[in-house]
C-alpha cells in the first residue's frame, strides 16, 4: 500500500545515487540520464558547486520570510537582468506560480483579462495556469477553468492577423512547445506575435520554464528569434534541482506589483537563491553557452546519421539540448525498450521522444546514447 496520491504513473525505478549524467539504482544498475529531471538539473547531477553553495548557506540561514532583505535574492535577481530584457524579478517556488505571477501582473497592469495562448501548450497545473494550457487532457475533471483565455493555433501567422478588440491583456506563449512536442516557434511567427501585442497595446509573456537557463545555448530561448517580451517566466533549470521560480519584467511593470499585491512565503528563499546564484554563475557564461549551442548541433546530426530512414522516423528538430524525434507511431514501446538498455528519455506527447541531456554533456555521453537509441529502434518490432 501506498500512502501517496497516485497522481503520476511511476516507473518501477529507485534512484539510489546521481552523479553528473548518471544515475544508479537500487540494484546497483547505471543509467545514461537524458532526462535531467525534466530539464532541471541543467549542470547535471550533484553539481559540485552547486552542492558547496548549498552547504555553505545550510550552516548560516535557512528561512527568515520576506519581511526580511536578502542580498543573495538582489545578486540573483541582477544576473537573470543582465541576461535577458527584464528590469525586476519575483521569485517564487516553481514554473506554475512564476506563470501564475505572469498571468496576474498581466491581468494588473493592463486593467484587461483576457490571455491568449496556444493549442499544445503547457503552462503549469493551477488553475489560472492549467486554464492557460492548451490542451483538453490537462483541463478535463476540474470544472469550469477560467474563462478569460483563447487558444489559437501555434506557428499560425494568419490566426494572429484576427485578433483584435481592446480586452486582451496578454499573448503568452514557449518557444519551443516542450510538453507539446518539442516544436520550435517560427521567427516570422513569433515576430508576428511581438507585432501583435504592439498593436493590441498588449503584452508579450514568454514561458521560459523549459527552455531558459541555458537549454538552447542562449541565456533565454527567445533570444534566438529578435524580440523583447514584457515578460519572460523561468523556472526548471534555475536552480539545478533546488525548487526556485522567477517572473522577470520590464521596468514599466514595477508599478503593478507593489506591497501586498502578490507574494510567496518561500519564494526567494536562502537555499533557493544560493543554489540559483551558483547555478547562473556557471550557465551564464557565454563559452559555457556557445558550448551548450555547439553540442545542440552535434546531437541533432549523430541523431540525424544513425536514425533517419529507419521507418519510424519522420522527423527530429529542437533547440540546443531540447531535442524530439517525432514518430509515426506513439513512443511508449521505444521509450521502455531505451529504458532497458539503460538510457532514460521521456515522451512529448503520444509520438515523440524527447532528449534531455544535462547541458554539459560530453560528447562521449552524446555518442553513448545515440547508440542505445539506435539499437533500440533497430530491435523494435510492432
């Protein structure tokens, strides 16, 4: 018997230890870990420096709220500044409520509630967030959602040109629809959508919880694609496996979120910010990004070399380390077999495969795990 909610389907799997790109289990087996947590642990496992940060904070403060200032959350908040097109950060604890504070702020600053998003998205499991999401799975059971959002089709330039009134508050969307498939956002498209907001007087939020903190070789995902959101949401990554979210935004905003409009008892705490301040350290450096763009590239073409023109394979894209073999046919075998041959990969949806590596993956680790994948879809019988 169990005495937890049976709110994830679990794999028969106990990590025992975790190093870097490994992890080993009760039996003492190792698996190759392109997993990351869901692209938390971007520095991979155990970081060494993160670690130190950690225990080094652990034998000072552990909580004291925010009545109090804590300097570690300014320096953090400076370093998530100085990388993206923010002006002030709101930590919180998690992707849900940094989307949460999103969707608040929004709604705050402009005196309009309507959100727009997009079919396949994913954007958290509260209930502003889940309404948020653009898939029925996520939403069905719970309800009346909220009804201020409007899903239109991602990738869809022509869907845009018919938005129009005066009630939208905000556009919100990823850069690459993780959850959704690991589909890249056109640039006409996203520039469409920058263009858009302009002219709703709306603004433009950005859900970086996956692809932020390094994951496409740059600081933020829509850094790739020349535009400049009001809002960018982080989470995931942020603090290498300690919980930490943050809601970056413009300066203009700032007057939205005054005193006692929006809080987090935890958020922005000591053992957060220190695990954060470490974590950015290392990512943020731009060798340590070109790296994460160069190994991207990499992947995509041993991937490209050992798998197309096998018959399942229709398609593999991504950015940076955020990679997706699409299939033509639902995954869940491919993925079990790949878990047998001790390589840890996830679905993004019903038929792809989506490749999480840490981010500083070698190219050892890279050429390990394409052949466990190769193997895997050679052995595959239907």
């Amino acid at each position: 018997m169990s005495y937890l909610f049976p709110t994830y389907a679990r794999w028969n799997f106990t990590v025992k230890e975790a190093e870097g790109a490994w992890l080993i289990d009760e039996n003492d087996d190792k698996y190759l870990d392109f997993i990351s947590g869901i692209a938390v642990c971007n520095l991979g496992h155990v970081d060494e420096d993160v670690k130190n940060a950690v225990e080094e904070q652990l034998q000072k403060v552990w909580h004291t709220s925010n009545l109090f200032k804590v300097p570690l959350q300014e320096e953090v908040a400076k370093r998530l500044v100085e990388n993206s097109d923010g002006d002030a950060v709101f930590f919180c604890n998690s992707g849900a409520e940094a989307n949460e504070a999103a969707i608040k702020l929004a709604r705050k600053h402009t005196g309009k509630s309507k959100i727009v998003t997009f079919k396949q998205s994913f954007h958290g499991r509260t209930f502003a967030t889940m309404s948020a999401t653009g898939q029925e799975k996520i939403q069905i059971g719970f309800g009346p959602l909220l009804q201020t959002f409007e899903y239109l089709p991602y990738n869809d330039t022509a869907a845009l040109e018919q938005l129009e009134g005066e009630e939208v508050a905000a556009i919100m969307l990823e850069v690459v629809q993780g959850e959704g498939g690991v589909i890249p956002a056109h640039k006409d498209f996203l520039q469409k959508v920058a263009e858009t907001c302009k002219k709703l007087n709306a603004l433009l939020i950005i859900d970086e919880i996956q692809t932020g903190i390094g994951r496409t070789g740059k600081p933020f995902g829509y850094q790739h694609y020349g535009i400049s959101p009001d809002i960018i949401t982080s989470a995931k990554g942020l603090g290498n496996g300690i919980p930490v979210g943050a809601m970056i935004g413009k300066k203009e905003l700032i007057e939205s979120f005054q005193p006692g409009s929006h809080g987090s008892t935890f958020g922005g705490n000591f053992i957060a910010m220190a695990s954060a301040n470490a974590t950015l350290k290392k990512i943020m450096d731009p060798s340590f990004l070109q790296a994460v763009e160069e190994k991207g590239k990499s992947l995509v073409q041993k991937l490209e070399d050992a798998l197309y023109g096998h018959e399942l394979v229709k398609e593999i894209r991504g950015k940076g380390l955020l990679i997706g073999i699409e299939c033509s046919e639902q995954v869940t075998d491919l993925i079990n077999t790949a878990r047998e041959n001790k390589l840890l990969v996830l679905p993004a949806g019903p038929n792809v495969i989506r490749l999480l590596p840490p981010l500083n993956v070698t190219e050892e680790e890279m050429d390990t795990a394409v052949a466990i994948l190769k193997e895997t879809f050679s052995t595959y019988k239907k």
